[in-house]
C-alpha cells in the first residue's frame, strides 16, 4: 500500500480522502495543515502542521495538494517542490485513453474525459464535469462539478470555471480568468477576465 501525504483538510480534502479510501493501493497516512477545519479522527492517521513537513526526517511515497483555490495551490506547490505528487482518478470517472494528465492533478468522480484531451498540473476537474475531444487544460486550474467544454477549447493557467457553466467549441480562456457559475461562454476570453450570465459578459469591476 501507498502511503499518502495530504495536504489541506476543508472540504476538498474530504472528497480527496474519500477516493483515497476508495483506492485499492493507497492508504491515507499523513494530513498536513495549519488549520484543521475538519479534525476528523481517522484511524492510524497523523496530523501535522505545514511546517512540520521534513524532506530528511519523513519519506512520503505519495502526496496530493487538497485545497479548491488556484492561487494557494500553486504557492502550497512552490514551497513543496520535492514532493512526488500523484494523479488521483476517481474510479468512476471514464478516461480515454490517450488523455494525458499531469501531476498533482485530481479527477473527482463522475467525469468524462474524452480523446486527446491535455491536462496540465495540479489541476482540479470537478465531480460530473465534461471535458471533450482536443481540449487543452493548463496548471493550476479548477473546473468546477457539472462543467461542460466542448471540443477544442483551450484554457490557461489559473483559470476557474464554476459550476454548471458551458464553454462552446474551439474558444481560449486565457490566464487568471474566471468563469461564473451558469455562464455560457461563447467568444475568447481575456486574461484575467469575470465572466457571467446567458451569454457570457464581463463583470465590470
């Protein structure tokens, strides 16, 4: 059995942990956080803060990043260069076979990947969401549960697209934008851009 190191413990955690759990050759072992929202009582499991994580002292097969929020995953990632991190795929997720997925990334259950699909790293595609053909996904990413991209879409680093929003064939959503849940993106998207609504307009700061 692996044994894996988890870093975050809200509720993205409990997802993480739950296809942990599920998995026939991985077994929670570590929560690392400096603030335990949860503090559930796992059997055999260690809690420890951020700073006790020791690259010399402790050897972590395995390790996964469980926080929602692209900005903080990406800094939890920096500081913790050295750790191997896994690909976690929930088991009820369908996978085509060519797809490729980088570390650190999470595929939660319920999600379709089709072909040709590009995944970048730690990258979070969310329970039920849809990723079609020829898609391109960079790092740090959130898609949230039940979005849909349709074929060829393209999207950068740091980019979080809510729950239930659509994004239409072939368009580029560039860095740092954001997505709003229910929204229907139908042209390219600027970087760092708040889009909202049917179909999608910028929310003017």
């Amino acid at each position: 059995m692996v044994k894996m190191l988890v870093i975050g413990d809200g509720g993205h955690s409990k997802v993480i942990r739950m296809m942990i759990d599920k998995s026939s050759n991985r077994n929670l072992s570590v929560i690392a956080d400096d603030i335990f929202k949860s503090c559930f009582n796992e059997k055999q499991v260690t809690y420890l803060p951020l700073n006790r994580i020791d690259f010399n002292k402790q050897k972590y097969e395995e390790s996964i990043i469980a926080i929602g929020n692209n900005h903080i995953r990406k800094k939890i990632s920096q500081r913790f260069y050295n750790l191997d991190y896994a690909t976690l795929i929930d088991n009820s997720s369908i996978i085509a076979s060519d797809a490729m997925i980088e570390e650190g990334t999470v595929i939660m259950p319920g999600v379709v990947i089709n072909p040709s699909v590009e995944i970048g790293k730690q990258t979070i595609i969310n329970s039920s969401a849809i990723i079609e053909h020829d898609c391109k996904i960079g790092d740090f990413c959130h898609i949230s549960p039940g979005a849909v991209l349709a074929g060829g879409v393209t999207i950068e680093n740091l980019v979080h697209v809510g729950a239930n929003a659509t994004i239409l064939q072939g368009l580029h959503i560039s860095e740092g934008a954001i997505i709003g849940a229910g929204a229907v993106v139908t042209k390219n998207v600027k970087k760092n851009q708040i889009m909202i609504g049917i179909p999608a307009k910028e929310l003017k700061k």
